[in-house]
C-alpha cells in the first residue's frame, strides 16, 4: 500500500518541496495550506508533473479544523505514515512592524502576540499528532518531523529580542522530547529537525540551501536512518545532533 504523507504549511517555499519531493519517491501526499485557493494551485502544479498530491485548506491553529482533516484523512486513506510540520510564522517578517515589534523587542512585547506565535510554531504541531495519533498507529513506521531552527538552541543563542520566534522554537524542542517520550511504546518517532539556512522567504536569497537542497539534506541524511531511538532528538539537516 502507498504511503501517506502530510506537509503543513505547503503553498509555497519549503513546504511545497517537501510535496514534491515526497511525490517523487511515491508517496500519495496531503498538501496543506491556509485555504483551499493557494492549496489547490500548488497541488496542481504538482499533479502536472505526475504526483500524487491531495489539497486541503487548514489553519494549523484552528483545532476544528485538524479534527475535520483527521476525520478526512481516516476515510480517505485510514493511515498516516509521515507527518512534517513545517507551518509556523516568524514576526520578523510581518509586513506590519508594530505588530511585529510586540513579538520582537522586550519594550513592546505584548503577550497575547506571543501567544499567537506559541500556538502556531509549538503547540499546533503537537495538536496535529494528537489528533493523527490512531492514524500513525496504523503504519508500519510512523514519523513525525517538526521543522524547528538553530535558534531554538538556548546554547548558541548569541544575541537578544526575537522572542516570539526564538521563545516558539525552543517550546516546541522540549514539548517534542515530552511527547517523544509518550509515544514511544507505540513505536511513532518524533524529531525536531533544524534545516539550515535556506532560500526561502524567510530565509533570503542569499541562505546556504535552495528548497531542494534542504529537503534532500532532510531525506537522505535524517529521514531514511531514523530509529525509535531517535525520538525526542533535535538533529541537524545533516543527521547530527544539534546542541540544545
């Protein structure tokens, strides 16, 4: 039987390659973004290229709409082999820099723009397993992959601000290894894994690796050797272990 792949976050950037990449080695994948429009374009330019690639609308923050696609992801396919969290947001990019601020600089920081930032980079991903849980119990090796950032390291955290991302990306490491830790007598692996620098649109242009660079990186170097006893680990792009 197929695979089944889910990507969050996967209208455009790295989430769009993860779609592909995963469709070339055969995977069936649910491409999700924020609404349908920007989720069926980008899976019909997937599809043209002869992939397998299922869209759906999903606003990761919005627990409603995980359960519906649970609900849909049972009838459709009864399973769930991999899972990549890649949808987050970081305020440094608000096109809107007093909203940016209150995540950003301690003078301004506001705690519910916090809040909104927690819940999409480190609650949602753990809610998506929550409600995908019986459904990667039905694969022969489930994974869980959290698109995390080195700046989830407090060790080599070198400068301040940045909090809403910064603070985002450090819950989700150690909610990660908490949830790790639960699942592992059920055989589902759970890794953060830190992509590098990469052109995105919040990367830049000038970032180290193209979207498809990233994701082979991913694939080949984290993905194809994982063991049960990788779970709770945040890895590097290239396999190794990345400080906490």
């Amino acid at each position: 039987m197929k695979k089944i792949a889910l990507v969050t976050g996967a209208y455009k950037g790295l989430g769009f390659e993860w779609c592909k990449q995963l469709g070339k080695l055969g995977y069936a994948v649910v491409l999700t973004a924020r609404n349908f429009e920007q989720a069926n374009e980008a899976a019909n330019k997937l599809k043209q290229e002869g992939f397998d690639i299922y869209p759906r609308a999903l606003e990761v923050s919005n627990e409603q709409e995980l359960k519906e696609l649970k609900n849909w992801l049972e009838t459709t396919f009864g399973k769930v082999d991999l899972i990549i969290n890649n949808a987050g947001i970081n305020p440094k990019d608000y096109a809107d820099k007093t909203k940016m601020a209150k995540a950003f600089y301690l003078n301004d920081l506001d705690a519910q723009e916090m809040l909104n930032v927690l819940h999409v980079n480190s609650i949602a991903p753990l809610l998506m397993v929550k409600h995908c849980r019986n459904l990667l119990n039905r694969s022969d090796c489930p994974i869980v992959v959290n698109i995390s950032s080195w700046l989830a390291s407090v060790s080599n955290l070198t400068f301040g601000g940045h909090y809403g991302y910064v603070g985002s990306k450090n819950l989700l490491n150690v909610l990660n290894k908490s949830m790790a830790l639960e699942l592992k007598n059920e055989g589902i692996i759970c890794v953060n894994v830190n992509p590098g620098w990469v052109q995105t649109d919040m990367g830049g242009k000038k970032a180290n690796f193209t979207t498809e660079q990233a994701v082979l990186n991913i694939l080949n170097e984290v993905i194809s050797g994982l063991t049960i006893n990788d779970s709770g680990k945040f890895l590097n792009y290239d396999g190794s272990e990345h400080p906490w």
